[in-house]
C-alpha cells in the first residue's frame, strides 16, 4: 500500500533554514505555493510522486 502522506525536510530558498512539509502524495504531480515557517516568504514547490510511492520536492523563490 501506498502512503498517501509524505513528510519532507527542504531548505527555504529565501532565509536557508530546513523546513517540513506534508506532501499529498494522491497526486501525482502537483505544483504549488506554500510559505516558509521561519521567514514567511512564498516558496514555489513542485511534487512529483514517483511509482514506488515516494516523492521528490523542488522548491525555488519567486526570482529563479
């Protein structure tokens, strides 16, 4: 069975510190906005899910 929900550590693009996100991982591709915990700037994330369940995270800042 695949886990629907996938925990994630990334680094914030803006201020560098590691943060966590909960990824859905129902979906398989998916691309998104969601703010750092620490410096509250909006992080670009795109998720993709991978055949085996897990995913994989990028995250960038509004100037990359």
């Amino acid at each position: 069975m695949i886990n629907e929900l996938d925990v994630k550590k990334i680094p914030c693009p803006y201020c560098g510190e590691v943060i966590e996100l909960v990824v859905d991982c129902s979906v398989e591709e998916q691309e998104y906005i969601e703010d750092c915990q620490v410096c509250c700037r909006p992080i670009n994330l795109v998720v993709t899910v991978n055949s085996d369940g897990s995913s994989d995270v990028w995250a960038s800042s509004d100037d990359e």
